[in-house]
C-alpha cells in the first residue's frame, strides 16, 4: 500500500512536472468557457474571446455554447462525467443550486492575491454573487423584464400598442383581438405567451398581489399552495387551455417553434422576456416594441454571471479569463449590443446621462433592491423544492396535473 501511495505521490509531482514545463515551452493553457445561447454576429463574449486570444500568448479561450433547453442537465451531466469546463454560466436562479452541488469554485483567494485587479462593478452588482461570503459569481448582465411585442401584428389586426399603464385585463383584452384562426380552424396568430418559465408566471402572480414566499424567502407554505394562488395558477395556466385559447400550448410550440421564432414569424404578437432577445429580434429585421410589465409593474431582474468550476486545473488562468468576460469592457459591449445594463458604476452613470438625466442621483439598483432579487432567487429554489414535493399528488390533485401539462413540473 506504501509503495503504491508513493508511486501516485510520483505521477502527481511528474504531472505537475510537465504543467509547468509545458507553460514555460510556450504551450497555452486552454480555458474552456460555457454558457446558453446562441452566438449572433455582435456577440460580446465572443468579441472579447477573439481579443484576448489575440493578445495572450499563454492563454487561450474555447467557448461552448450550448442551446439553452436543458443546459443545467447537460452542464450536470458534464461535471459527472468529468468533463465539465473550467468556467460556466448560471442564472440567479440557479446561484444556490450549484453552490450546493460544490459546482463553483470560491474567488476569495484569488480575488485576494490579485494585488492589481481593481473591481469596477456596482458593489450591490458584485455582491449578488456572494453567498455565506464566498464570492463564487461574477455578475455578466442583469436585466429587467419587459413586454416584447411585434408591431406588424398588431397593425395587422387594428390593435391598439400596449402602453405602460396596461393592466393585465387590458393585455388580455388585446390578446383575445390578437389570436387568430385559420379558415381550416388551425392557430395563425396568436395573442400572448403564457410561459411556463417561472419568472414571467410570477409576473402575472405579482399582479395579484400574490407572492410564492413570504418577504424574507423563508416560508413557502401558506404562499404557493394558498387558495389564492390556486386561482390565480388556473387562470394563468387556463391562457392555454381549450379551444379558445389565447396562447400556445406545448403542441402549438412543436408545429411554429420557439416564442423568439413565432414572434419573428408573426405567429405570436406579445410575450415576457428580457433585453437577451433584443439581437435576435433585430437581426431578423423584426417591427418590435417594448413596455412595462402589464398589471402593477412590479419588476423582476434577471442576472446570469459567470463561475470558475471547482474542477478545473488552471484557476489562476481562468481567473484571468473570468475578469475578461465580466469586466468593464465586455460589459459595455453587452449594453451596447443586447441592451443589457452595465454592471460598472461609471457605465450606469453614463448610461443615466445619456438618458437625460440633470442629476444623477440614485443608482439604478440599490443594495436593498439587489439584495431582494438575492432573496427572489432563493425563493426560486423553493418554489422548485415545492414543485417537486407537488409531483406525488398529481393524480389527485386538479390544479398539479395543470402544472404538470404546463411543465411547471
């Protein structure tokens, strides 16, 4: 057993042996970077790649970009077969999730040794990656979400635009103008996209007064399964239910496709989604429009940051590359090109100027207000937690088996 010990101790040191060398014969290290998505042709993680592949002679890039359906299984599914990369992005939502999966590596210690790194972000901004003071995440955008919707469709059926002081009874109203059949009796438009994706539900339930937890994030029951949210639920769901229907159903979603290509296409006139499908929108030459929220404009931010994997060989080498794609730089191509809002102080001011501004006062983001999206995203993780402890009743229980044909299960 001793001998067999010392001769891994032996393999390890020869390894480490050969890493060192191979850096010092001029062989790059190979940084494997992923994230969702789709590359469009202005691309700020990509333009930044190219740039700092061009200027590093020691470190080089290779980004993966996968669709974003089931990315968090297939970013599971990597990591237990060993072969996860050596940075990956994350939705707040998910923050905690792979913290408790140990997913993430900790950026105390290099954050501490960077002697000349300088943080530019919102401090609010930084510290929505913080959990139980480890800085695991770096904050890559942040957005607010917003009705998207498709200008052609509504002048095509003499509807009037959506304004900000839109109720959900208005949207509705519109929606039901929006759908339309085919002489045959098929869908050929229609008016809203009731998504099964929990931030724009929550939307809907905000409108109501309703939450799934309780204000600190700690409590679920008496929030999500409450008669109130039942009601709310059926209704939500029931856009997509039956034959007068105002939204896609998942069939309706197999024969147009996804909500960005019945937008594109005309098949869909409004629907909830951040500034992420703004490129997409404008490279397919879309007439689209934006505005607040229907109902009582409660916002909800959406963040993804980027993390260096608790596997990866070459944390120093990817540190370098996590400060690349989440610094000031990358992120001012993001706002330039997504529309995504800056995470740096100076850029937010800037941003605020160019609006008009006289007096930039107030940051767009408050600690309290980053903080509560922080507690938001936990209360994600509980209401996944809730959903799942849902599954065992969905034969008894009317209003699961309607998330369940949803996929809110």
């Amino acid at each position: 057993m001793k001998k067999l010990l010392a001769l891994v101790l032996s393999l390890v040191m020869l390894c480490s042996v050969f890493a060192v060398a191979s850096a010092e014969n001029g062989e790059k290290i190979t940084i494997r970077v992923t994230w969702w998505g789709e590359v469009s042709e202005n691309d700020a993680e990509m333009m930044m790649i190219k740039k700092f592949n061009a200027e590093h002679d020691d470190i080089e890039i290779v980004p993966e970009v996968v669709p974003g359906d089931g990315y968090g299984d297939r970013l599971l599914t990597s990591f237990a077969s060993g072969e996860g990369p050596d940075i990956f992005a994350s939705g707040e939502g998910d923050f905690y999730k792979w913290v408790g999966a140990s997913m993430p590596l900790s950026l105390n210690d290099l954050i501490a040794n960077d002697t000349e790194w300088t943080n530019e972000m919102n401090e609010s901004i930084y510290n929505f990656g913080n959990i139980g003071g480890n800085q695991y995440y770096m904050v890559r955008d942040y957005n607010p979400l917003c009705l998207f919707y498709n200008k052609d469709v509504f002048d095509k059926y003499g509807v009037a635009y959506p304004t900000d002081d839109w109720t959900w009874d208005d949207a509705i109203e519109a929606a039901k103008k929006l759908t339309v059949k085919n002489e045959d009796g098929t869908y050929a438009c229609f008016g809203f996209n009731a998504q099964s994706w929990e931030y724009a539900a929550l939307t809907y339930l905000a409108s109501k007064g309703l939450d799934i937890v309780n204000e600190d994030c700690t409590e679920v029951d008496g929030y999500l399964n409450s008669p109130e949210m039942a009601a709310a639920l059926s209704e939500y769901v029931g856009f997509s239910v039956g034959d007068d229907r105002i939204s896609p159903d998942a069939a309706d979603q197999d024969t147009f496709g996804s909500t960005s290509a019945m937008l594109i296409n005309g098949n869909l006139a409004m629907t909830i989604s951040g500034a992420w499908d703004k490129a997409t929108l404008e490279e397919a030459g879309v007439n689209y429009g934006t505005a607040l929220v229907p109902g009582n404009h409660e916002n909800y931010m959406c963040a993804s940051a980027f993390a260096i994997s608790s596997s990866c060989k070459n944390p120093e080498a990817a540190w370098e590359v996590l400060k690349a794609l989440t610094g000031t730089e990358c992120s001012e191509l993001r706002a330039q090109y997504t529309a995504a809002l800056p995470t740096s102080d100076a850029l937010l001011e800037e941003m605020a100027l160019e609006l008009g501004a006289e007096e930039y006062v107030d940051k767009p983001h408050t600690a309290k207000s980053l903080r509560r999206q922080v507690l938001r995203a936990m209360g994600t993780t509980a209401f996944q937690e809730w959903k799942d402890s849902l599954q065992e009743e969905a034969c008894r229980d009317y209003q699961t088996g309607l998330l369940n044909r949803r996929g809110f299960t």
